[in-house]
C-alpha cells in the first residue's frame, strides 16, 4: 500500500526569515492523521533567509539529519563541532542525554534551502555525537547511495535506529528497484522533480508512506531528487 502525502497538505510555518513545510505534527501545526511514521517523526522542508537561523536550543533523545538542498548551512554545538554545510552535505546528530546547538544561514545573499529529519532512536540516554560527510551529485546520480544506516556501512553516517537512508537524483526516464524485506516498511521524500511509484505520482515536497509493498518501482517522469528510508 502507498499513501501520498501530498506537499500542499503539509503544515507551514512561515516566520518571514524562515519558511518551514511540516509533513508530520510539528510545533504549532498538530494533525492527528500525521503525528509519524514508525519510527520516522519529522520531516521538515526549510528556506532560511541570508544571515538569519535558529538560535541556540536544545535537543534530547532524538536522531537528527540535515540535507542540504541548496546553499549553505553553518552548525554550531556544546559538543564543540563547528562547520559550514553546502549542498550533498549531510549531517547526523545524537541529541542522546541533551545537546544544544545552533544552525544559520552565513551566506549575505542566497536563502539556505534543506530537509531536516528526526528520527527516534532505538534507545534513550544515548552520549551526544556529530558526524557529518558529503555525498556528490554524481554519487547519487541513477542510483540510491546510502546516505545513513545502522551501522554506517558503505561510508553512510551511523544511526542509531534500524533505518536505511538513501539519497538519488534521477534523470527523466531513469528508472530504479529496491525491495523492501518482510516486516520492513518505507517512506519516499521527494526533494526535486516528479516521480512516479509504482504507478503513484510524486511531486516536489509530496511523500509516500509505503507498506506491505515488497518491491517499490521508481521512475523519473522528469529529473528528480529524492530520500528513501527503508524501516522497521
């Protein structure tokens, strides 16, 4: 079964230096319908204006990813980590026992533009951690490169849940298979473009909430870019 979760029926948050698109509950935006998806609990599209960002807060016990869709994303923590992200950057952070951080947009001109995903982890208290890697445009190009995992194999960052991340830009007309495994399910972000799976259309912001489908049939009505998470 694939359930669309259409782009224009997500929550918006629009502050005037940000702009925020919630596809789950998130802050002021509460609908009952859409509280998660295993253990999948937010996906948040978000275009920061030049030299503004989110001051310092505080995180617990959650799995964060940021994905860098254009521009450039600068991160800062109590953990002491302190970088500038620009596109196929990603980012993994280990909220855990608590962290504190802040994330801005340096650039004087050009909005940041980025997904930023929360994940619940397998287990509570965990120590906080950072880890951050680029993924390339040609990496990711007709194909899913792992991007996060369990075990953070195939060069992809360490999660701790059981969850696969992949990233793929597809070009139109290109066409991919992934199987998902008996007990598994998944959930397609549609970043950029149009795809089609099996036999759903998916537009730029849409996501698709996939279960009991053991084998996904994606294809690029145009250009695309895209997340896929495979889950228990």
């Amino acid at each position: 079964m694939i359930a669309v979760r259409h782009a224009a029926d997500r929550g918006n948050a629009n502050l005037g230096w940000l702009d925020s698109k919630h596809t789950f509950s998130f802050g002021d935006f509460h609908d009952p319908g859409h509280m998660g998806f295993g253990n999948l609990r937010v996906i948040n599209e978000d275009r920061v204006q030049p030299g503004k960002g989110f001051s310092t807060h505080a995180h617990q016990d959650m799995e964060i990813i940021s994905y860098v869709i254009q521009g450039a994303l600068e991160h800062k923590d109590n953990m002491g980590n302190g970088s500038v992200m620009d596109s196929g950057e990603v980012q993994r952070m280990t909220a855990g026992t608590g962290v504190t951080h802040s994330e801005f947009n340096p650039s004087a001109n050009e909005l940041v533009h980025f997904l930023q995903v929360w994940i619940l982890p397998e287990q509570q208290g965990l120590p906080p951690s950072y880890e951050q890697n680029t993924y390339s445009s040609d990496s990711k190009n007709n194909r899913l490169r792992l991007i996060a995992s369990p075990t953070g194999r195939e060069g992809s960052l360490t999660v701790h849940q059981q969850v696969d991340i992949f990233a793929s830009i597809l070009d139109q007309d290109a066409t991919l298979t992934h199987s998902l495994d008996a007990g598994r399910r998944g959930w397609i972000q549609v970043v950029r473009g149009t795809l089609e799976v099996n036999g759903e259309t998916l537009n730029a912001g849409d996501g698709a909430a996939i279960s009991e489908t053991p084998v996904l049939k994606i294809k690029a009505s145009e250009k695309a870019e895209f997340l896929l998470f495979d889950m228990t």
